[in-house]
C-alpha cells in the first residue's frame, strides 16, 4: 500500500535546523495563544474546534492537480484565517498538524518545527494579511468576499511552500548541487496549482458559512467596513 | 441562538466526518506537491521504493512513533474502504475534541456579562449583541 506522508518527513532536514524551528513555532504558538484569548469567547470556542476538525478531514482529500502524477491537499491557512482569525486560526491549524504527527504518522515529530512555521505561522501570516488588505478595497458582496478568500488561500499555499524552500536551503539533507533553483522551481509551480484548488475550497466554504451564518465569520465581523459616526470618510478634507 | 450555535457545530461536524470517513476513499492516491517535488531525480519501482537516481527523499527516515493509526489507515484492517474512512473519522472527532476542549479551557469567561452575582449568567445574555465591547 502507498504510503500517504503529506507533511516533512524525518530525515528530509538536519537536527538543529529543524530544533530551530521547533523554537520558532513554539514561540509563536504560544504568541497566538495570548492574542487568541482575546478573540475566544463561548461562541468562537466551539467554532474553532470545528474548524481545526474541518481541516483535518479536507486535508485527507487530495485532488490531482494540472501536473500528471501530483496531487495537492488542503493546507486550511486561509480557511482558519477567514472563520476564526489569525491568532486562533494558526493553533486550529497547529493542532491539526500535532495531531497527525502524533497519530497518524504524518509528518516526523522532530519535523513538527517546520511544518507548523510553513503552514500555521506562515501561511496564515500570508492569508490574513490579504484578507485585511482585500476585505477592505473589495466591495462587501459574496463575490468581494468569494474574491478574497480565493486570493488569500492560493498566496498562501505558494508562500508557505517556498517558506520550505528556504528551510531545504538552510538544513536540508541531500546536496543539490547547488541546484536549489530546480526544487524551488517545482515547488513553487505545484504549489500553485494546489493554491488554485485550496482557493477554490476556502472561497466555497466561506461563502458556504456567509450564507448560513454571517456572524460565525470572524473576518467579516473584525474588519467591517469603516463606521460613519467614529471614521472620517477617506480621502476627506476636514 | 446559543441553541443554533451549537446545530450549526453538529451540521459542520457531520460534513467533516462525512468528507474524511467516506470522501476520503476517493482521493488521489499521487505524492502531495512537497512529496513529488521531494522525490524528482529519483525513479521508484511499483512498490514505490527508490530504484535509482539522486533526490531528497532518499534520506527519509523512519516516523518516530508510527502508531495504529499510521498513514491515515487501521493497523490489521484488511477492508481499505473501512481502514481510511474509519481512520478519518477517529482523527475528525480526536482533532475537535483536543482543539476544542483547549480552546474552551483558554477561552474567555464571563464576556460581556454584567458581573453580576454568580450563576445569573443566562439571564444577562440578550444586551450583549447591542453593546459589543470597549
């Protein structure tokens, strides 16, 4: 039977780079826990736990992409991002990974470091900055939102993959050759490709829960559109 | 709305455990984009074992603890329909139940609630939509 290993694998990246990172990720996890309390009330609690659920099933659903014999997955950066926000998106997508690394042996546990700075910090770093960037220019309709939740999620995807590039370069285990131009190149190109796909899941499934319950959008309820009586209109001249 | 709260939870719950116990079975079986781009230079055997060439998954090593569970299937679960979908739907209820049970734990008590004496929490809740926070 194949195997279905989707994160870094053990052995890919050396030990003190990948202890680095697991400084890194530690630092930042705990970071979003304290700006995350903030945002977790009685209602968001729930949210996120099925959020990080949600993430974890539609991670399994690999769809085969342009190129011939690769697939791509979920990575859920820009999904958490959008339903519960940064700072609690990033540990819903964190504890999906330890998850898999615990249970499933998906991911090397040593390699934790990397995959949750690559996909919880990077990715949703990548994601919410575009979604506060886009939830504010576009117009405040499905398709703005729709918009929006596609862009942040393809970014995100293609920046959190190079986000392993840059890890390949600074620890990775088998000498290129200085040839890292060749798997940043298929990592990039993948990536997008798997991007497209991931917009298209986040924009469906946001629009999904838009429809149903806007008020379980943490992006549409944290960046709502500039409020008349406290903001001055943009662009006025007092 | 506490109440639908929690229907829209158990309806989202549903479609998870309907994606990764049944959908699942129906994912493409190819290397994910980091594991093909991890195995390019290198050719594989039907068993997938790296016949030849030169590329980073070779140095792959072993998972630290594998587990019953390993690689998204039931350890000696013969049925592969029943060895992922059951595989998925244990993980969907295990990742809620770490994820939410830690969010509850940290989260936020007594929001926007007057603070009032105790245990009149539910009969404070219908002004919080109105006033938000500071």
């Amino acid at each position: 039977m194949e195997t279905l290993a989707m994160h870094i694998s053990n052995g890919i990246i050396n030990g003190p780079v990948a202890a680095i990172f697991a400084v890194i990720a530690l630092a930042a996890m705990a970071f979003c826990v304290m700006r995350g309390r903030q945002d977790l009330d009685d209602r968001l609690a729930p949210m996120a736990g099925l959020v990080a659920a949600f993430i974890f099933a539609v991670q399994m659903l690999n769809f085969p992409i342009f190129t011939a014999g690769v697939s791509g997955h979920l990575l859920g950066g820009a999904l958490a991002a959008m339903l519960v926000g940064p700072w609690v998106g990033a540990l819903c997508v964190a504890v999906v990974l330890v998850v898999q690394a615990l249970v499933f042996g998906d991911g090397g546990v040593a390699m934790l470091g990397l995959n949750i700075t690559n996909m919880a910090v990077i990715g949703i770093a990548a994601a919410y900055l575009l979604i506060a960037l886009l939830l504010r220019v576009l117009p405040r309709t499905t398709t703005g939102l729709a918009v929006t939740a596609f862009v942040a999620a393809l970014v995100s995807v293609v920046v959190a993959a190079l986000g392993f590039v840059v890890q390949y370069q600074l620890g990775g285990t088998t000498d290129l050759g200085g040839n890292l131009a060749g798997l940043a190149g298929t990592m990039a190109v993948s990536h997008l490709f798997i991007g497209i796909g991931e917009g298209l899941i986040t924009a469906t499934t946001v629009v999904t829960v838009a429809k149903v319950r806007p008020d379980l959008v943490y992006a549409l309820r944290a960046l709502k559109p500039a409020a008349p009586a406290s903001v001055p209109a943009v662009g006025g001249v007092r | 709305m506490r109440k639908r709260s929690w229907g829209f939870i158990v309806g989202g719950m549903l479609v998870a455990l309907l994606l990764a116990g049944v959908v699942s079975n129906y994912a493409s079986a190819h290397p994910d984009g980091l594991d093909s781009s991890l195995r390019a230079g290198c050719t594989f055997d039907a068993d997938d074992e790296i016949t030849g060439g030169s590329c980073p998954a070779q140095q792959e090593k072993e998972h630290e603890i594998g587990g019953p569970l390993a690689d998204y299937g039931i350890a000696g679960l013969d049925n592969d329909f029943l060895s992922t979908g059951l595989s998925g739907v244990l993980g969907v209820l295990l990742t809620f139940a770490v994820a939410g049970g830690a969010f509850w734990l940290v989260r936020r008590r007594g929001s926007a609630e007057a603070p009032d004496a105790a245990g009149s929490r539910d009969a404070a809740q219908p002004s919080t939509a109105a006033t938000g926070q500071g």
